[in-house]
C-alpha cells in the first residue's frame, strides 16, 4: 500500500510540477523562435508554424513523457503570449 501510495504521489507531483514547467520552457522557447524569424514577410508560413510550435510539439512531448498535454498547451499559451504577439503581422 505504501508503495502504490508513493507512485501516486510522484505521478502527482510530476503533473502538477512537470505540465506547467515543460509549457513555460516551451513557451520561452516558441518566442524565441518568434522573435528570430521575421515572419511578417511570409504571411502563410505564419499560422502553420504558430500552431505547430505552439499547440502540437507541447503537447505531444508532454504526452510521450507522461504528462499533461492539456496543462501544457494552456502554460506554454499564457507564457508565450506576451512576447510573440509584437512578432506577429497584424492579419
């Protein structure tokens, strides 16, 4: 019982701690991108891009380590907002 107990409890640990960790690193490392590339000058590779790096490689490499993809995406969202949206075009 106290084993079962211990694995639920790092489990636990490793979603609340790990999820919102992973999506701000992955948040950082999205406005960084954003920040490097001039994407005003191509418009199509923008949103395409945008949703990759933002929603799908979050996500997935929160669900191959057995964690929250939800919690990341939202974590990566909020830590990433304030510095992609000035490198972004305005469409």
């Amino acid at each position: 019982v106290a084993k079962r107990f211990f694995w639920f409890v790092a489990e636990f640990l490793m979603d609340a701690i790990g999820s919102p960790t992973l999506g701000i690193v992955m948040g950082f490392a999205v406005a960084l991108v954003f920040k490097h590339v001039d994407l005003r000058t191509q418009p199509t590779l923008e949103l395409p891009l945008f949703l990759l790096l933002l929603m799908y490689i979050p996500f997935l490499l929160a669900e191959y380590l057995h964690m929250s993809g939800i919690v990341t995406i939202f974590f990566t969202g909020m830590s990433a907002r304030r510095y992609v949206t000035p490198n972004v075009s305005d469409e």
